[in-house]
C-alpha cells in the first residue's frame, strides 16, 4: 500500500501536511505500507531536500519530478495531491488538498486499506 503524496516547496499547505505525513510513515511504514512524497519543484532536489529537514520529515524519502509530467500524468488539480494506491499500484482514494495525516482517523483509514489488502486467512 502506498500514499502518495505530491507536493511543492512554494505550497503553503504542504509546509503543514510534511510532518504529518512523516508521522504516519514513522507509525504506519513498513513491508505493508510507504508515504511516497513527490516534489515537483523544477529548482532540483536540494531545495526539496532542505524543505524536508526544516518541517522535520526525515522519515520519508526525497522522490523528486522536476518535469513536473507527474502532476498532470495524475491528472492532479491542486497542491498537494495525494493518492492511496493497493498493491498493485491502482488507485483506490485521492484527496486534493490538505488533510492532517497523522490524525486517528488518517491512521484508521491506512490501516484499513492495508488490512484489505491482504489475503484472507
């Protein structure tokens, strides 16, 4: 299961959403399950990189996309953007726009999917 999350240094919300994120990929991460954060900025990987040291999300890993083909490849229409996609890399939720990921309700939602995800038995 994978939460993939695509995401700007220039986007306000998305300054709030990284530690969150990173905190679910703390608590939730694992064999099952990763926070996959994107950025598209097109000043390189530098930039994201401090972005996430300062919002203190050391626990995700720096996926760049410089072309920025990503956002519209998803047909993503807002900043942040974020998919949960099952196993098989479909598509299973989106959600445009902030959301507070490290919430019991973010958790319960993740874990759910997860645990549907798997095989009965």
């Amino acid at each position: 299961m994978v939460l993939l999350n695509i995401w700007a240094t220039w986007c306000v919300p998305c300054r709030e959403e990284m530690p969150q994120l990173n905190a679910l990929q703390a608590d939730l991460g694992g064999a099952d399950f990763e926070v996959v954060a994107i950025n598209i900025d097109k000043g390189g990987a530098e930039k994201a990189r401090t972005f996430l040291e300062e919002t203190k999300a050391t626990d995700l890993a720096l996926y760049t996309d410089p072309s920025g083909k990503l956002f519209s490849k998803l047909k993503a229409v807002g900043m942040p953007t974020t998919l949960l996609l099952d196993p098989q890399g479909k598509e299973i939720g989106r959600l445009v726009g902030p959301a507070d990921w490290a919430s019991p309700e973010a958790k319960r939602l993740v874990e759910a999917a997860i645990a549907a995800s798997k095989p009965a038995g």
